[in-house]
C-alpha cells in the first residue's frame, strides 16, 4: 500500500502492530513508544522526510488517551503533576517543531541529533537501574532481618493509589503506598520546558525523557509517573501537529504536515498497546522490560552515528 504523503510503501497491517508491541512495553514507564516507532519510519521504512516528526506526533494522540483512560481508571493520575508537565513542555515543542523544519531539515543532520537524544534517554535509564539496583538489594537485606521492604509493597499492589496532600503553585506533594513525595513546581517546568524544544524537534512529545528525570532527579515512583508524562505527551503533540499543520503552507517545497493515514494506522496499534500496558504495569518488573529499552536505544543510537559519518 503507498502513502502517498511519506511516499513510502508498506503493508497496512505492519504499522499497527509495530506499535502494538512497542507501545505495550514503553507505556508501562509513561513513555507512548514514539521514540522508537520514528527509528523504524527513518530505517525500516526510509520515511525522512520533516514531516515524520509530525507523523509520531499524530502516533501519540490516538494513540495515549486509552493508556490515560487505564491510569486514571486506577487512581494513578496525578493531575497537578500533570498540568506542571504540559505548561512546561508546550512552548518548549513549539520552539522545537520550528527549529526542525528550518534547522534540520537534511535527514543525515537530524538522524546524528536523534541518535544524541537516545543515547542521553538510554545512560538516565540505565542510572536509573543501577539505583533501583542498590534499593532492590537494601530492601532484601531488610526482609531478611523479618521487615517487609519498600519495594515489596509497591509491585503488583492492585489497590495502589494516589492522594495528593498538597497542590500549589510552589509545590506538589502526595502519598503513594505509604510513601511522602514532594516536588518542586518550578524545578519540573524548567526540566519540562528544556524537553518540550528536544521533544518538539524528534517528534515524541517529550514523554520518553520527562519520565525518566521524574524517576531519576524527583525520586517519584514510576507507577504514579505513567500517567502524568502519558498525558503531558498527548497534550503537547496535540500542539505539535496544529504547529506543523499551520506552517506546512509556508513550505511547499517540504514535506511537513503529518502522513495523517500512516499515523493513524501506528495509533490505532498504540491505543490498544497502552490499554494494556496501563493494565499490566503494576504487575509487572519494570528492570527487565527497562533493560530490553536499554539494549534497543543503544543498538538505535549507534547506528545512527555510524550512518552520519559514513
């Protein structure tokens, strides 16, 4: 079948069920998949136009509301947190969605920049690990001397849920299994803000990095991140496909607005991914399917480099 907007020739089937298994994974840690499903448009699919980015953008807006749904249907949604992300991270796409378009437009340039931001979401991930690591091994330790660790009582925990104690301009605060978190307001629209451009730029919203420096710099759980960083994803590539679509009459040399058939197909196998993803997350490790990210970032990321200097 030919989209005739990315000019590529794919079966219909194959989209949807990329993003199926993708999605299924990476919405266990908030991220929609987006990071990944734009290497496999670059390479497997040869899709490099400037408009791939807003091609992934349109991927996470059909795609995240059912993993959303999911989260908020189990009282996992921390909906301050929530508006913190997407304020932070909507000027910020905006900002990267013209910087894409007038600045990096040569498919060899941009693939180098991708594989830069890959390679900084795969070493954070993989600090992150090696913390949950030492935790997991404390926590051991601590259940042999007859006490039940941390970490036991948050996986696979159906009642776990959320309760926010304090929500202002300055702070967010809830509990969460026991546990006090307590965030700065400021400190997560900076983080957001710097993401939201990097985002805007590689066409994922921003939510593949948001969630991780949430785990890793915040210290929050990843089962109340999910959410949070799936939502602020949604809103901000709503943004992200407006802002492509709105400049693509300014250059129709380019291919800039979204292959709309092509990203729907991704997104209809991503909506039914995050459903159950959202679904399986709290009963399932996040180590392995982090490492599996890991692994496939760093394979991503490399050869990337490889093709830039060739």
């Amino acid at each position: 079948m030919l989209f005739s907007i990315s000019g590529i020739t794919v079966d219909p089937w194959i989209p949807p069920l990329v993003a199926f298994v993708i999605s299924f994974f990476t919405s266990m840690g908030g991220i929609s998949g987006a990071f990944l499903l734009l290497p496999f448009q670059m390479s497997v699919l040869g899709y490099t136009n400037p408009s791939v980015s807003s091609t992934n953008q349109l991927y996470n807006i059909v795609a995240i509301p059912s993993g959303v749904y999911r989260y908020c249907k189990e009282g996992r949604m921390i909906w301050p947190l929530t508006w913190a992300v997407v304020v932070g991270t909507l000027p910020g796409v905006l900002i990267g969605a013209f910087v894409r378009v007038t600045g990096l437009r040569d498919p060899r340039n941009f693939k180098l920049f991708a594989a830069a931001v890959i390679l900084y979401i795969a070493i954070k991930m993989i600090k992150d690990l090696r913390k949950q690591q030492a935790t997991a091994k404390n926590s051991a330790q601590v259940g042999a001397a007859g006490k039940s660790g941390p970490l036991a009582a948050t996986f696979g925990n159906p009642a776990a849920t959320v309760t926010i104690t304090q929500s202002t301009f300055k702070r967010i605060s809830f509990t969460f299994q026991g546990e006090t978190y307590d965030v700065s307001v400021t400190g997560i629209f900076i983080l957001c803000f710097i993401v939201g451009i990097i985002g805007g730029i590689y066409g994922i919203g921003g939510g593949a990095i948001i969630a991780p420096f949430l785990i890793t710099f915040f210290g929050l759980p990843v089962y109340t991140v999910a959410g949070a960083a799936l939502m602020g994803t949604f809103v901000t590539s709503v943004a992200g496909v407006a802002f492509y679509t709105a400049i693509a009459p300014l250059y129709p040399q380019v291919s800039v607005a979204p292959d709309w058939l092509l990203g729907i197909l991704f997104g209809l196998g991503g909506m039914a991914g995050m459903y159950l993803g959202a679904r399986c997350q709290k009963f399932v490790p996040a180590k392995g399917i982090k490492w599996m990210l890991v692994v496939i970032m760093l394979f991503t990321s490399i050869k990337y480099v490889l093709e830039f200097f060739k």
